[in-house]
C-alpha cells in the first residue's frame, strides 16, 4: 500500500492513533508520588522473550510486585511504538484489564473499541469491522490482565472470540490450554542493570548487600528500596518496614494516611469507594470502573488495611479473615507492625502450619520458642518433599536455614546428600551457595548433577565461572564428566547470562552428542543478540545436525520479533 492510500485508508488511520493511545497511556505507569518511565524502568525477565516466541497462548504467573501486569503494559508499548514504526511484524495490541470491566456487560469482539479505555473522539473513528479484522489475519496480539478474575465461561467466550490470535495473561495459575511463564524475579545481573540507571549506582548495590533477596528479587519493592535509599543509610530489611519508609516519605499529615487506612478497609471488606478521594491519595489510588476508586497496586491496598487494623487493640476482628485468600497479605503487614506471636498462634490453633510460618517470616517479633517450632515443623515438611513448605522456608530467608540443609550434604547416604542439594537450591538463599559449591567434587554422579541443577536456580552471580568450569568438562577417573557437562549446559540456561554464550556456542559445534542437544536449549533460552554472528556462521559451515541446531536457536530469536519487536534500544 502506497503512502497515499494508506492516508485515505480509514483502518490503517485509526491503526495508527489507536497506536498513539496505547502509547500515551502506557508508556507511563501509575506509581505513588509519580509516574514511572516504563521503557527506562524495564528489565526483561530471563526467558521471557523465548517463551513468547514459542507459544501461542501464554500465561504470565509470580507473586504480588513481580511485574505481571508490567510485562503486559510492556507488551502492548512496545507493539505500538512498532506499528508507529511501520514494522510489519508487529501485532495490533488488545489490552484488557479485567478489573476495569462490567461483569454485566462482558465484552465480545462486536462490542470494540468499548472497554479498551479509548476516547470517545477514537472510538468513533474505529471502523465497524477493524478489531475483527486485525484477529481473523492473526495481526492482534491480546493481553488480558487477572484472567482468572473473570467466570469460566466469560473465559471460554473470549478465548474463542479470540482463536487466531496470539494471547498473553496474566493470572494466579495458567489456564488450562496456557503454557506457564512464571517470572523468575531479579537475579545480581538484573539488580546491576536496574542500578546503572540510578545516580550512585555502586553505592546503592553496596546497600543492598544487607537487603534479603525476598525485596531485591521483587521488581516493585527493589524500586521502593531505590525511593527510599539514603547514602550512607541503611536499607529496610523487611517488607513492613520498606513500605512504612515509603509511605512516611509521601505522606505529610496523618489525616491522609488515616483517610487512606479507612478507605483500603472498606475496599479490602467490598465496599466501593468514591473516585472523590483521588486528589487526596498522593498517587496511592486510581480511578476505577463506575466513578470508583482503587489502589494502585493491592499490596498498597494490603498495607493500608493492615494499618487500620494495627490501631485496634483486638486481634479478634482481624481473625474473622483468616480463610480468606484476599486477606493473606493484610495479615502479612499487619504482622510487621507488631509482635505476631498471637495471631501466630491462632493460625496454628486452625491447623494452617504454612500461613504461620509467613506471618513469621514478615512480622516485627514473635516468641523465639514459638519461632523454632514453627519453623522446624516445616523444615520437617519441606524435607518429606511438600513443595508450599519450601516456598514459606524461601520468605523466611533465614540463615539457620541453609545451614539445617546443608549438614545434610555431609550425609554417607548420596540420596540424603541429593535431596538437600536440591531444597537449597529451590531455597533460592545466596548462603545456600557457598555451601553447594564444594559438592560439584561430590564422589556420586547424581548428586553432583542436582548440585549443578540447583546452582542454576540461584539468583547470585557467584555461580556463572563454576558452572563455565563444569561445562569445561572436570575430569573424574581421568575420563570427562559429560554428565556434568550436560548438567552445566542446561544450567547456564537457566541463568539466562549473556556470559555464558561463547561457550555454549563452542559446545554446539565441538561438545558431545549429548552436551550439543543441551547447548542448544540453552541457547534458545538465552536468546542473546551477541550469539547471532556466530549462529549464522555456523549455518555455513557446520555439519549438518550443528546447522539443524543452529538454524532453530535462530528461528527462536528471530521470531521472538514478532511478539517482542526492537523498539530503539529498551533495556
């Protein structure tokens, strides 16, 4: 199409404003006190770009703060700034946030543009059949923020309105029909690139040495930890605490924070509540559906509840809630802001071993005895392979911790050794590391393989040259360990460093059978622009199974374009 017909093309005009709506509404996100730039804020999540390009419907999933509906938001910017570009390969973004709409005017393809928070000057120059369009060519690319808040059949009404186009979600678990990309959270390369885009970037990571990687690894309260930080001053080291900082930064006068704590309570107990207090929030809260407010985020929500709650001397209406899902994170702060050895004890007296332990992890004080029990009883758990218990040992971020684990890899028994290997690295603790290093020599093959497997799940940097040195190939019984080496390839996959790629790469070509197949995965996991030159040189002049590899890892990056177009150098 000639320049001038796509000037008297009313699709391709309406295209092209509706592009600059997508941009002007996301390429700033709501946070309190401002708005953050989201391409400087960005920080690609390891895997993020390969999952993208190898599945059709994909499901994004993490705790509270994670960046779910960042990456969504990211999504849809990106694709704009493309189309605005005049890149063929880019989608035409469908953004819905399920918490915007009517739940009793759900909304079917006929209805669009109504709901994707367009103007109502736009929504009139949308040609009658555009939406439509752009999904039955495959051109759309739609984005549905908490998926799972919807009723099942409104889902199952969507997704099959949708067939034939490329859908990403954000929800609690994937859909069934959704592969799973759960957000792998910071790891010391991500927290780097985050900090080089600060003043004083060396003393700010210094600071963050004292930090537990529970907030450094979490996208939104590393950038709570970068509003509140002080040269020469230290961090918040629990979660209460860093948001207490943050609020009494933003906060001048405790009438607002009062007005705030009543409005998350009411909210929080499903009550509506006016868009009036908007010019009073400082950023805490949004517009919502219906003339409403909302917070900006529902750990605000969460934190604001809990403070209402800490004004009353009585545990007892808080108790009330204690099967609630929706409440987990009030109980959370609220256990910050107080000694939380009581409402520890009642969430045992219900037999909810596992909420206890996470009131644990995040309160102010607690009974040190009832602490230990607590404490051991899910160690014991996690040991007998309950997956939950792992997850609260990981909040808890407790030294004693790694260290109960690691004696266990002094064990005579290769299995005991194997098992403990494997929940230090599912702990995620960078203590754990120093104590998994040493085992790489371990005599048994097993356990040096899931020591390897769990060197990959760290999020310490510390374990990139060990796991180069293994993949390097360590000789046991004067023949090389290509088990390990396996096990190594696979790894560094998983660290998802651009360090690794040269060796990867090396491998592809020389490695053995086995070590080649796990280069190449790992490859396409990585999904670097520096492996480029190399991959193409490879089809060239590789054998034929190296040029099969290469020729795939490619396709994966290449097509990774098409949900992920370049947009001019975003981080």
């Amino acid at each position: 199409m000639s320049f001038l017909d796509q000037l008297l093309d009313p699709a391709h005009r309406f295209e092209q404003k509706y592009a600059e709506h997508l941009v002007n509404r996301f390429r700033g996100m709501p946070f309190p006190g401002a708005r953050l730039d989201l391409e400087r804020a960005w920080i690609e999540p390891r895997g993020l770009n390969t999952a993208l390009a190898c599945e059709a419907r994909l499901a994004i999933v993490g705790a509270a703060g994670m960046g779910k509906t960042t990456t969504l938001a990211h999504l849809a910017l990106s694709h704009a700034r493309a189309l605005l570009a005049g890149n063929r390969r880019a989608r035409v973004p469908i953004f819905f946030s399920v918490r915007e709409l009517d739940p009793s005017a759900p909304l079917r393809i006929p209805d669009l543009p109504r709901g994707l928070n367009v103007s109502d000057a736009l929504a009139v120059q949308c040609p009658r059949i555009f939406f439509a369009e752009v999904i039955a060519r495959g051109r759309a690319l739609v984005l549905i923020d908490d998926l799972d808040a919807l009723p099942s059949d409104a889902v199952e009404a969507w997704l099959r309105d949708f067939a034939s186009a490329r859908i990403v979600v954000t929800a609690e678990s994937a859909p069934a029909n959704f592969a799973e990309f759960r957000l792998p959270g910071f790891r010391d390369g991500d927290i780097d690139a985050f900090a080089r885009k600060l003043e004083n970037a060396d003393a700010f990571i210094a600071a963050l040495r004292n930090v537990p990687r529970p907030l450094t690894a979490n996208p939104l309260t590393l950038t709570l930890l970068a509003r509140v930080w002080q040269t020469n001053e230290p961090l918040p080291t629990r979660r209460t605490e860093l948001f207490d900082a943050y609020a009494h930064r933003m906060l001048n006068d405790d009438e607002t924070a009062k007005m705030l704590e009543e409005v998350a309570l009411a909210i929080q107990s499903g009550r509506a509540a006016s868009n009036g207090f908007l010019s009073k929030a400082h950023g805490f809260m949004r517009a919502g559906r219906n003339r409403t407010a909302e917070f900006a985020h529902g750990l605000w929500q969460a934190y604001f509840a809990a403070r209402a709650f800490s004004r009353s001397p009585e545990l007892a209406p808080l108790l009330e809630f204690l099967q609630d899902p929706r409440w987990h994170d009030t109980f959370l702060f609220y256990a910050g802001m107080t000694d939380a050895s009581a409402l520890v004890n009642a969430l045992l007296a219900r037999g909810d071993l596992f909420s206890a332990g996470r009131v644990i992890a995040h309160a102010r004080a607690v009974h040190a005895d009832l602490r230990e029990s607590v404490m051991q009883e899910i160690i014991r758990c996690a040991w007998n392979g309950d997956a939950r218990a792992v997850a609260v040992l990981a909040e808890m971020s407790d030294a004693t911790i790694a260290d109960e684990f690691a004696a266990k890899l002094k064990d005579k028994d290769p299995i005991v050794r194997r098992r403990a290997a494997e929940i230090l690295g599912q702990l995620q603790m960078d203590r754990g590391v120093g104590y998994l290093l040493p085992q790489l020599r371990d005599a048994n093959a097993n356990v040096r393989d899931k020591v390897v497997e769990s060197l990959g799940r760290s999020r310490s940097d510390r374990v990139i040259e060990p796991l180069l040195v293994a993949l390097r190939g360590v000789a046991h019984a004067g023949q090389v360990d290509t088990r390990l080496r396996v096990a190594a390839a696979k790894a560094l996959g998983e660290v998802g460093s651009d360090k690794a790629v040269p060796a990867l790469v090396v491998d592809l070509q020389i490695g053995e059978p086995e070590v080649r197949a796990a280069a190449a995965e790992s490859l396409r996991r990585i999904a670097s622009p520096l492996m480029h030159e190399s991959l193409r040189g490879i089809l060239e002049s590789g054998d034929e199974q190296v040029r099969q590899y290469a020729a795939g890892i490619l396709a994966t990056v290449d097509s990774k374009a098409n949900l992920a177009p370049e947009t001019g150098g975003v981080t």
